[in-house]
C-alpha cells in the first residue's frame, strides 16, 4: 500500500478560483506584518508566511463567504486574521517540540531563537485580533477568540496526554479539534456569519470545517508511520517525541503484557533504540491500526461533505467537497 | 539616598475603596481560568494570579470607569481582561527572560517548563480577548487589540536594542512604552469609553495612564542599581542580562574611550567578570546618571498628575494621583 503523488489537487482549483481574493489577503498579511519599531518582526514572519504554505485556512474562510453569496471586502479582513493565528500557533508550537525543521526549511527558533518566535508569534496574535475589530462583527470576534481558547487547550492537553498510555480515543479526539479542528471550522463558520447566511448554513459550514479538521490532522498522524518521503514528512517523527496519535492507541488497546511493555518503555519512559521504530510499525500493523485508523480519517471526511448539503450548491462549494475527498486521497 | 518603605500605599487605599469590585474581579478571573480539558491551566494560571500581585492594572481601569460615572457591570470584565494580558506577558516574558524567579517564587518555567508557559501564555490571551467581547464594546477590542500589538512590538524591540550601545533615549522610550505603559494606558482609557465618558477625558485617561507607566518602568530600572533587599529586586539583574536602560544609556552618553569599552565588553560582549557589577555603578554615579534617570521618572510622574486635571475630580481621582507619587516615593 504505497503512497501515490495525487494528479488532481482540489485545493489549487480552489486557489485559482479564489485568486484575486487570495492575492488581497497575502497584500493584507505583508501589510499588517510589517512593524514600524522592530524589523525582527517581519523578518521572522516572512520567513513563515512566505514559505509556501497551501494558505488552506484563508481559503476556507474565503470560499465560505463566497458560497454564501458575500460580496463585501472583509472575508480578506477575516481570512489574513485566520493565517495569522496559525502563523503564531506554528512559530510556539515549534518552541515547544523544539522543531528544527517546517515546510523543509529550518525553523524560526534554529535561525533566530527561541524568544523571536514566542514574541513575535505574540505580535501576530494581537496583529489577528486587530484585523478582526475591522470586521466590526461581535459574532466574529467571539469565535476566532473562542478558537484560540480551543487551540491553546488543545496544546497543553497534548502535553500532558501524549505520553500517556491512558490516553484514550475521546481525549485524542479533543487533543485534534483543538489543535487542528478549532481553527478549520471556526475559518469556515466565520464566512457564513460575515455573509449573514442562515443559522443552519453556518452550523452545516462549521460542521464541515471541525470534520475536515479532524480528518486532515488524523491523516497527519496516520502518515507518521505510514508516509513515504514525498509527503515530506518524516516517517517515525511522532514517535521519537513520544506522541501518542490514533494508530498507537489503537494498538495499545490491543497489546498483550509483552506489546504493552513495550509501549510503555518507548512513549511513556521515552527509552528508545535502534529498531524500536520498526517493531512499533509492525504492532501497529499486526493490529490494524494503520486501516483503522485510515477507516476513521474517511468517517471524517464523509461527515465533512455530508454536512455541506446544507450549504448552497455551486462552482465553490464542489470544490470544498473535493478537498475533503484529497485529504484522505493522501493515504491511497 | 537610601530607599526606606514608604508609610503611605495609596494603592492600597484605592484597594480599599475599590473592594467590592476587586472581589467581583478575582471571581471572574478564577472563573475564566478553569479549563474543562487541561488541568495543567489553572495550575500554571493560579501560581501566578494568586502569587500577591498588586493588581495595579485591573484596578486603573475600575478606578477609570469609576471616576466617569460607570455603574454598569462591564468594567469587572474589562479588569479581567487587562490582567489576564499581564498575566500571559508575565509567563511569556520569564520564558524569554529565562528567569528563575518572580514576586519572590520559582517562575513558572522552572516549576513546570517553557512549553506550559508558551501555551498557557496563549490561552489566556485568547481568554482575554473572550473576556472582552462580553462587553460588546468594538472600540474598547481594538483598543486592547492594539495595546497588546504595541507590548510585542516592544519586547521584540528590547531583543534587538537591549545589548546594543547605540540605542539611545528615544528608542528606550519607545520600548518602555511597549512593554509597560502600553498596557497602563489602555487600562484608564478602556474605563473612559466603556463610561462613555467626553473625548476630552478619555485622552486625559490615556495620558496618565501612559505617563504613570512610564514612570513605574523607568524606576523599575533605576532600582535595578539604586535596590536594595526591602524593593524585592536584586541589585544588577539588568546588568547581569545586559539590558541596556536609561541609567546606562546616560552613562554610555557621557563614555570616555576607556568607560565605553567597559560598556561594549560587558554589554554588548557580555564579558562579565567579578567587580564588573561595582565598576558599572561607579561609571552611573561618576555621571550622575542615577539622578538624572530619577528626575526623568518625576517628570513623568508630574506629567501623570497634570493629565488627571481634565477627569472628573473626586476621591478616586486624588488616589490616581497619590498613585503618580507612590511610584516615584520608591527612589526617596
């Protein structure tokens, strides 16, 4: 079971579609990015913003207003406060795995250090919030800072939960909303409030956005023992930090006393040797834990286009649907 | 000029008058920082909140609302929030300060570890701008939106200015704002509008705010040499960092060659070495920089009092300007 390059790439279709608002909303973000006082800060932002990430969060929130027929200029207000919340999330969350490497290039911590990037990650979170007050939508300033509240939750819960073998589906469930999901269904809930669209279209598009979320990060975690390098992911990251993701907790469920040692010694006791990663690969596929877990990823993607019946049907919102359909093509 | 405790603490008279709304505060702040998933926040969050700060800056802006006429509830969630940003500074600031203590206990950073202080940082800046919202007041978001920019922005700034001797007054100026009074005066002048007070007295909140914060600063620094055990600082923290502030900046100003080589090995360098600490004092009083920086801290402290002229005169207000005094009584 190989990991195939995907010919068709919904999110570029939806890139192209959303192009001139796209191009507004990387305007805006070098704007608000810069800093009279401190050029550290562009700097260090630059480096981030600019290094070819897919933008998949603005587009959501784009493509949300759009569908729902909004025709004013502030889903570019809204979608640059979205990048620059996962801006900031990406620089601390790299402080705290102590990354070294993002996207293939070195991170802001190794090229600058850590204290630019907790600071500066500060800046863009202010920098979101102001960009949210010219919105002028109480609704919109509520979610993004009731996300960022699940974001940052999120994170400690991982902390303390990832290196525990107690740890079980349901707390892995709200480590993932909150890291990953909070954000996705808040980019898209956002689009449909800024476009006055109907209660039950906002609640289908958040609903949406927490299911993609959701499949998105699990097919992440899934690629950490199954990738290949053209992911670009290294294959066993998850595991040397000891990170319990859904394919380990669902062979930990499993283990015999001898399997359960094992897991204890190498995630809960982080001692690790040379060939531990091959025979966590091979517990994992001794108890399908790999096909459980991809049977889980498309549960979610399922869940995400299903929710957008709700939502007015067009151009855009077929294209949100085949992004929940690429997501999980990852793992063909 | 020794430093002898002051009799009178007129922050603690405002206290007193302001019980019944401090009270409402603490409530409120105990309430927010609960988290259902992540116990971890609270702990961190309690070793802080409860560790006896002064709660000098939720107090401003109770006093600020008070002082306007304000009967409304909102003023509790306004304090709240300002304290909550602090309180996120305060654990972000030890991370990059990599302090071991504060207010005379381990930080936070020590007793668990920068991760916790990084995302708990984050969480209670995104509780913070929840918090806010509550008041549904779009001008009072962007003013904290943008204090909260404004206090990033500075401490990037004091990474890249701090050891470098060509930073002069104005650039210290600029960072003391950002890292203190930026907070301060948003704390006044969020009371003023929430009191939907004139535009007259809102700036004049503004105004002491933003002196009163700077004073407080630049004494902080100025104890860092002038300290003794009473203050709770210890004498030649700053020194030791190699942060350039306004007693080394004048002193810098006045360098023979050999005084400024003294000051580029051990601050720009950081080549410390045993008397280092002494020779520096020395240099400060040879050039009266100790006096001179004293006399900057008055000016701002009369600049604070002066702009309380234009706000509703009453016993709030006179503890306002006892305040101003208070801050600067510490250098007697």
């Amino acid at each position: 079971m190989g990991l195939e390059k995907a010919v068709v790439k919904p999110h570029e279709r939806l890139a192209a579609a959303l192009a001139p608002e796209l191009e507004a909303v990387n305007a805006l973000i070098r704007e608000r990015m810069s800093s009279k006082h401190a050029p550290r800060i562009p700097e260090v932002t630059a480096h981030l913003v600019e290094a070819g990430g897919k933008r998949l969060r603005p587009m959501l929130t784009l493509a949300a207003a759009k569908a729902c027929g909004y025709e004013g200029p502030y889903h570019i207000h809204l979608a640059s406060t979205v990048e620059f919340i996962h801006t900031a999330t990406l620089l601390h969350d790299d402080v705290v795995d102590e990354s070294a490497q993002r996207r293939g290039r070195p991170t802001a911590n190794l090229l600058w250090d850590n204290k630019s990037s907790v600071l500066v990650g500060d800046y863009l979170f202010a920098r979101a919030f102001q960009l949210m007050t010219d919105a002028d939508n109480m609704r919109v300033l509520q979610i993004l800072s009731n996300a960022s509240a699940t974001i940052a939750e999120g994170e400690v819960l991982q902390l303390t939960a990832a290196q525990d073998l107690k740890t079980d589906e349901s707390v892995y469930l709200q480590v993932v909303r909150g890291k990953t999901a909070a954000l996705f269904s808040a980019a898209t809930e956002v689009g449909g409030v800024l476009a006055e669209a109907d209660e039950r279209v906002v609640k289908a598009l958040f609903d949406y956005g927490d299911a993609l979320g959701i499949s998105f990060q699990i097919v992440d975690d899934l690629l950490d023992y199954w990738g290949s390098d053209q992911t670009g992911k290294n294959v066993g990251d998850d595991f040397r930090e000891r990170k319990l993701t859904l394919p380990v907790i669902k062979a930990v469920a499993k283990a015999d006393d001898e399997e359960r040692a094992f897991w204890v010694r190498t995630i809960e006791k982080g001692k690790q040797e040379d060939g531990d990663l091959a025979h966590a690969i091979a517990l994992l596929n001794k108890h399908d834990a790999l096909e459980e877990t991809r049977a889980v990823a498309l549960e979610w993607a399922d869940k995400a286009k299903a929710a957008l019946s709700a939502v007015p049907q067009g151009e855009i919102t077929g294209m949100l649907s085949d992004i929940a359909d690429y997501v999980v093509a990852r793992l063909r």
